[in-house]
C-alpha cells in the first residue's frame, strides 16, 4: 500500500475549510446579536462588532481560496464562490448601515444558508483543494 499523496492543493484545503468555518460562526452570531438589537442596548455594539468579523473572515475566505487555487492550478470555482460571498458582505454592511432590514435581513439569512452550504461542501468534496485529501492505493 502506498502511502498517502498529498498536492499543494490538498495542504491548502484546511485553511479554506477554516475560512468558511469562521464566516459561518460569524455569520451566525450576527443573527444572534440581531435579536439583541431589539432588546438590549449592548446588541448593536456587539452586531456592529460581528459585521467587522464577518467581513473580515468574507475577505479571508478569498484569500485561502486564491491559496487553494494557484499552486496546483485548479478550478477557481472557489475564488469565484469566495468572491460572490465578499460581494454579498459588501452589500449586506451597506444595508445595515442604511437601515434597511426589509432587505438587510434575508440577505443575512441567505448568506448564512450559502455559507454552511459551502461549509458542507468543503467537508464533503473529496481529492480537492475544497475537501480532504485523496489517498492512492
């Protein structure tokens, strides 16, 4: 039996798995601190923290899938899902800042579903810079 190959792609692969991982923690702990708005006056120094993390670990995201991509020259399908979830955050901060959670709010909760999507298709894909590594026989 040979022993386990890994790529330049595969020793990426944790840390995309890691970017995703904390966009979604923080993408969940903004609606957690969403509700606070309504009820606390901490809520929205806590959510206003959390939309800097969030952005922060958008950005971070496309930086590990850029990381995952180059050396192995793989799909950029993760650079261009990175991507769209960065474009996402951008437009989400503007709402937020404009006061619009007619909008603000699904947008949040579509962003958290595609984020654990993601999540679970990190973990899941297999002998790609997106999941664990292939083993050959």
């Amino acid at each position: 039996m040979a022993a386990p190959t890994t790529t330049a792609p595969d020793r990426a692969a944790p840390l995309l798995r890691a970017a995703i991982a904390l966009q979604t923690a923080a993408l969940f702990f903004q609606a957690a601190t969403a509700g606070l708005l309504l009820s606390s006056s901490h809520g929205e120094v806590l959510h206003s923290v959390g939309a800097r993390v969030m952005y922060g670990a958008s950005m971070l995201y496309v930086l590990a899938a850029i990381l995952a991509w180059r050396p192995g020259g793989g799909t950029p399908r993760p650079i261009l899902d990175a991507s769209g979830f960065l474009a996402l955050a951008s437009v989400q901060v503007v709402l937020g800042i404009a006061h619009k959670p007619a909008l603000h709010v699904p947008l949040g909760t579509l962003m958290f579903a595609l984020s654990v999507l993601a999540l679970h298709r990190s973990l899941t894909r297999t002998g790609t810079a997106g999941g664990p590594p292939r083993r050959t026989p």
